[in-house]
C-alpha cells in the first residue's frame, strides 16, 4: 500500500498556508508532517529562481495512489507550481511521490539511468530504501532526504 507524498518547497509560512490549502482539496487528508527546516543549508540551486530563503517540509497524505497515478499527479503539481509562479520563476517547489513500507519515490521530469520511465515525460526516482528498522541510501539519495531518513521510517 502506497500513500501519496509530497516535499514542499516554499519562502514564507503564509505561502505554505495557501499552497497546503489547494493540495489538501485535490488530494484530501494530511497524516503526517514533518518539521520545516531550512533548505538552503543544503543547496544553493534554487536560490536564483527561489530566493535565498526556503524551507522546505514534507507532507504524507492519506491518499492511497499507485505508480502509475503520479503521471496525473505529477502533471497536476506542475500546473500549480505555475498557479504560485512570478515572472516564470517558481515561488514554490513541489515533488510528489509515494511512500511505502518499502521504500519512498519521487516523480520527476529529469530521466537518469537510474531512474524508472514510467510516461513519455515523467521518471521515477527511488530516494530511499526501508528494510526491517532499517533505511538504505544510495549515492543519488539527495542530502537533506539522508539527513532525515529515519523520519521516513513507519510513515505508512
């Protein structure tokens, strides 16, 4: 069973406000939340498109989606990215994905070798791993994921 997640990247509480608003009436009910933190201490990426102040949090929704449902998804998330947009540049960041007792996956328009095609334009990314009481990393896993995997563990 496979619950949607989606990590939020955004520049301002009354931002998060509005955008957990418009996410909660597409996809219902939050389960769990994580801390925001600071996630410019990890990249400086999105600084030119974002600005230098972004938090970043995750949400796990209640939904219950398979892989295949995050082409919809993720195809939705992009149009409300857009809705937040100033001058072309986001002022929010949204990947969605799932999380199981298996493992966490985001959906992503960037294609690695690594990573599952799944539509003409939409990959999945296995961020991290779940065996036993145990998380796996990988050397793609992103650093802030591998510096909070373990709030990952029993989330399903």
């Amino acid at each position: 069973m496979c619950k949607l997640i989606i990590a939020v990247m955004y520049p301002s509480q009354e931002m998060l406000v509005k955008v957990k608003e418009d996410l909660i009436n597409e996809y219902g009910v939050i389960v769990k939340e994580s801390e925001s933190y600071d996630f410019t201490s990890f990249t400086s990426y999105y600084e030119p498109e974002m600005g230098a102040k972004i938090n970043k949090k995750f949400l796990i929704f209640d939904k219950k989606i398979s892989k295949r449902d995050l082409i919809e998804i993720k195809n939705h998330i992009t149009l409300l990215e857009e809705k937040y947009s100033k001058k072309k540049n986001r002022t929010i960041n949204l990947d969605p994905g799932y999380i199981s007792s298996k493992e966490l996956v985001l959906a992503t328009v960037k294609g690695k070798g690594f990573k599952e095609q799944i539509s003409d334009k939409i990959w999945l990314h296995k961020v991290l791993e779940f065996k036993d009481d145990f998380v796996i990393t990988f050397y793609h896993t992103f650093d802030d994921y591998k510096k909070y995997k373990d709030w990952f563990l029993d989330k399903v």
